[in-house]
C-alpha cells in the first residue's frame, strides 16, 4: 500500500490512533509519501518519505516504487505466544551490510 498523507500528525487525533491500529492489524507493508509529519509508515513496517511540494511526489514515489522492487520478504510465525495484541519485534542484520525496514511487532487478535 502507498499512501498520500494530509498534514496530520499521528497520535494527536482519534484518526491518527486509528489509522495506526489498522496498520498494526493489517499485516500490510505501508509507505507513506508526506508532506508534513506522519507515523502510519513506522507502524506497517514502511518509511517516511517528506516532500516539500506536490511538485516533489513524482520522484519520491519513483523511490518508493525502486524501494519495494529491490526488497526481501521474511515471515516469521510465532511460537508459544497466547496473549492477544500488540508484540513488538526487532529484526536486523548480522554480519552483513545493508539497511533493515520492518514492521516493529506484529498483532494477534482475541478469540
């Protein structure tokens, strides 16, 4: 999914919290193409990208775009795990170059 954010800031309004727990429940990855500050992207495991003008977005979604093509996919399946909610997780790289951008935890919903 990418996404075109207004200027609202996450956390702040009732939409902004909302949107962040879609995000966790989704299990979609989001990239968000702002003009002013926004944190959906950190929740779905994307980046933020900030434009200075509409005139910048074509090349910012250019880099989106370059971004998800050269992309890996890990799946991980949790074990043991029987609380229902919000669990973060941290995935890196060991012993190897390169830039991590995931999701920061993942979501299991009640019974």
């Amino acid at each position: 999914m990418i996404g075109l954010a207004p200027a609202v800031a996450s956390g702040h309004f009732a939409l902004g919290r909302t949107l962040l727990e879609a995000a966790r429940r989704s299990g979609v990855l989001i990239h968000v193409v702002e003009l002013f500050t926004f944190d959906l992207a950190r929740a779905g495991g994307g980046r933020r990208w900030s434009a200075e003008s509409s005139r910048d977005l074509r090349e910012l979604f250019g880099r989106v775009l370059n971004e998800l093509r050269a992309r890996y996919l890990l799946t991980y399946y949790p074990s043991g795990v029987t609380r229902a909610g919000w669990h973060d997780v941290k995935v890196s790289v060991k012993n190897a170059r390169g830039d991590v951008t995931a999701r920061p935890g993942y979501f299991i919903p009640p019974p």
